[in-house]
C-alpha cells in the first residue's frame, strides 16, 4: 500500500482486482468476448412484436447507474385497478448462448460492484449501451403486464416482447424527495410531460403492491450499507445508503414482475430458476432477539408474527431499527437459487412470503435472469426449455456461489475503504451489534460510520443482535481487516 491518499483509489482498485482473482472470478473479457462486442450492433425490431414506444416509459435507479434493466409505466384501468407494465431490457436478443461473451457471464454470474471499480457481467458496450434501456433509445424489452386492484391482488397478467423507448431518466433520491414533498420535481421528469402523473399514479400502485405482502407476512427490513465518497482519488466519507420511497417503489414492481414470470413459466409447463429463502434455521435466536424488546414470537418460524414485530420496531425507534433488522437479516440467511420443474413444490422466499418468484429483472447484471428470458421465450414460441434439469440445477449451484463470493469481493473492498479512513481513530470507542457469531470468529458493526469488523477481544458469550461498546484495536487496509475489542 502506498501512504500517498492520492493513490488511495488506485490501491483500492488493485485490491478489488486481487479478491477477484482470489475468487475465481474474472476481472477481464477474453479478446473473443471483446471483439463480439464489437462487431455487435443494435437488435433489430421484429415486425411481430407489440410497438409500445408511446407509452410514456420512464427508468428510475441510481444516480450514476449506466446498466439500465428495467423501465415502467403505468394507467388506470376498470373498477379502480391501475395497470402496470415492466420492461425489461432483451439481453439475450445480443448475447447467445454459448457465445464468448455468454461464457464470460456463465462464469461469474453477476456483476460486481466496487467502491474503486465495476467489474461488469456484460461489456460495457453491452451493459451500458445496446442493452441498456437508455433514454432516448429504442430499445426490444420483455414486457411483464399487471392490473393492481385497489386491495393489492394481481390480475390481467401477462408477458410478451415488445419494443419500448425510455422517455425519461431518473434518480431515486431526486423522485424520493420530490414525492414526499422535500425536493423539486427532478429536471428529466419536467422535460417529459405527463411523468409527473406517471410517478405519482406508480407510487400508488407500488404502495398497494406493498401493503398486501406485508399483510401475507413479507418482512419490511432496512440495512444500511455505507459507500465509500471519493474526494479525487482519496477516500474523503462512508456514506449511508438508505430506502426511501422510490426505491421502494421500483422493489415492489421488481418483487410483483417476478412473481408473474415465475407463474406465467409454471404455467406453461417449463421449469424455472426460483430465487428462495428457506425457513431460518436460527429461528430460536429471533425469538430471543424479539423477546429482548418484551415482544413474544412462536416457537415454531412465522413470517406474518416476524413482520407484526419488525413493523412494531420500526414505529417505535426509527432510527434503531436497522440495528434490528440486520440482526434479523444474518439469522434469516443467504438466499439461494434453486431449480423449480412443473409439478414441483417450490420452498418459496420467506423474507418476502411468497411462493413464486424468480429473478427476470436485471439481465445486464445477471446471469440467472438471462437464462430465464431464455425459457421465457421458449414459453412463447410453445417450444421445450432449452435447458434440461441436470444443466439448470448446475446454473443455480453455480449462481449461488458465485453470488456469495461476488458479495465477498464487494465487502472486502468497502473494508479496505473503510480500513483507510478508520486508519487515524485507532483507540476510539463505538457503540456496535453484533452480526456473526461462530467457531470462525465474532463480527460487529458500528454505525457512525457504518463499519463491520472483527471482535477479538471479548467476545464470549455474545450472538447476534446483541449491542455491545467496542474500543478499534487496529486495521489492516490490504486484506481489509477491522479488529476491535469489547470495551
């Protein structure tokens, strides 16, 4: 490492590039997955498929986000409902199978984010460009169509391909604080007339959405990750990321999309990958977690009595409650992929309390929504999967993996940023909960700044969930290590 904060960026980049490695995952495209990218251009327009470009589409994601996946739009419709449509950008319209590029994705699963770097799934000329659902752009799109009745159940729904074009670019902090009245209305939404209405009428929509899942036991959970701020190349801030109404919104549409796709392919007869959360294992110290706030749980793992308690925490401290939710959140576990095939009983996704859902909705960044855009349109052409059981269950394993050390490379680099502007506070106190707990070791995290480390002083006796003072022992910026001892 170098001293100079200048080349706090660089290093970080070249840490990033080694967990890659270390991961087995690859940084770089092959020289055959770059020059198809080249020689690509944009996906023609079928005659066939449905023109929807006048519909007023708009995109709502981060503010630097360049990987575009989905767009949405919405109208009323009968009896009070409000018909929503998601589109999804058509990667595999440019990206066949067993292509370099396909390979490159196979291969890692995903796209990784960094503090210092992207490591994109796709080129970028890909991501970024001819399967980005840019403004401006006309663009192919699996298009998920749903009425959202006044109580929250779907109706109408359908999936199709059609050709949709971004009217207007947005961000979800700007429309967040426009729509709770804090902020102005966002320059993009003022230069496409009418998507003033077209938030507000999705809004409703999402709320909806919402409301019902939370009624059938989806767990509202709030965990903040804290992302690194660059003043130049150095390492000036951990800044926290946190819901708010408009990431929400686009959470609600992604979860409801999900879920039609995952029956519209049941439906059909052919096989899917479902994204599950098993029933926790460690219900027993959710339980106890509960009970340390004088609330009762079952004995036996109930999403609808876990979310009656985190909507009670919530109203009552909001600004613990993430301290709470990310207690739940390691208790609950990973999520994983598993292959659903017709007939079966799938275990369905406990955090969200549902039983059919899939992930279709971020195929730029994805591999495991690629292949299933693949079996969607089989699904429409009445044609078999072009997968068969053995190959699908080996994607999912595979996805599971991949994800997990994707997740880990991500991690390590926010520590490492973490690392370095935590370097001069060694001896400070904080207040922390614990996040791990194991024969492997005790983790912590602090929340001002938002930091997990290692407790490797005084850590007998403590699970997850409990609040415990801690003193920064030491922190080691390569390998990302944050040590701290029970004060």
């Amino acid at each position: 490492m170098h001293d100079n904060p200048s080349r706090q960026r660089a290093d970080l980049q070249d840490i990033a590039r080694r967990a890659m490695e270390e991961r087995g995952l690859l940084p770089d495209f092959s020289a055959e997955a770059i020059a198809e990218a080249q020689r690509l251009a944009p996906a023609a327009g079928d005659p066939e498929v449905l023109d929807l470009r006048r519909l007023l589409w708009i995109s709502i994601d981060n503010d630097d986000s360049r990987d575009l996946d989905q767009l949405s739009v919405a109208e009323p419709a009968a009896s009070g409902a409000i018909r929503v449509l998601v589109a999804v950008a058509d990667v595999d319209a440019l990206v066949r199978d067993g292509s370099a590029i396909d390979d490159h994705a196979r291969h890692n699963t995903t796209s990784v984010y960094t503090a210092a770097r992207i490591f994109p799934m796709l080129p970028e000329r890909l991501s970024t460009d001819l399967t980005s659902l840019n403004p401006g752009e006309d663009r192919l799109a699996m298009v998920v169509r749903m009425e959202v009745a006044a109580d929250g159940s779907l109706t109408a729904c359908d999936v199709y391909p059609a050709l949709v074009h971004n009217h207007a670019k947005l961000a979800y902090d700007a429309v967040a604080a426009w729509l709770d009245g804090s902020g102005p209305m966002p320059e993009a939404m003022a230069a496409a007339p009418g998507a003033d209405e077209q938030a507000r009428l999705q809004s409703e929509a999402a709320q909806r959405l919402r409301q019902l899942r939370f009624e059938r036991g989806a767990l509202e959970l709030e965990t903040i990750e804290a992302r690194p701020v660059f003043d130049g190349d150095t390492v000036s801030d951990l800044r926290e990321d946190r819901k708010n109404p408009a990431k929400e919104l686009i959470e609600d549409f992604m979860i409801a999309a999900n879920g039609v796709i995952a029956g519209f392919l049941e439906d059909k007869g052919l096989p899917s990958l479902r994204r599950v959360i098993r029933t926790p294992k460690r219900w027993g110290r959710i339980v106890e977690v509960a009970a340390g706030f004088g609330d009762r749980l079952p004995a036996e793992p109930d999403s609808r009595a876990l979310s009656e308690f985190l909507q009670k925490r919530r109203a009552a401290d909001p600004e613990g409650f993430p301290e709470v939710s990310l207690a739940v959140v390691k208790l609950l576990g990973s999520g994983e992929y598993a292959v659903d095939l017709p007939g079966a009983s799938a275990p369905g996704h406990f955090g969200l309390a549902v039983r059919d859902y899939t992930h279709a909705t971020a195929p730029n960044r994805r591999y495991p929504d690629l292949v299933t855009h693949r079996l969607l349109k089989a699904a429409l052409a009445g044609r078999p999967s072009p997968y068969d059981p053995e190959e699908l269950a080996e994607i999912a394993r595979r996805c599971t993996l991949k994800e997990d050390d994707a997740n880990k490379v991500e991690r390590q680099v926010r520590k490492s940023a973490a690392a370095l502007l935590l370097a001069g506070r060694v001896g400070t106190f904080f207040d922390a909960v614990v996040t791990g707990a194991s024969e492997k070791g005790t983790w912590v995290r602090i929340f001002r700044p938002s930091v997990e480390g290692r407790l490797e002083r005084g850590f007998q006796g403590l699970d997850v969930g409990d609040r415990v003072r801690v003193r920064l022992l030491s922190t080691d910026v390569p390998r990302g290590f944050i040590d701290f001892a029970r004060a």
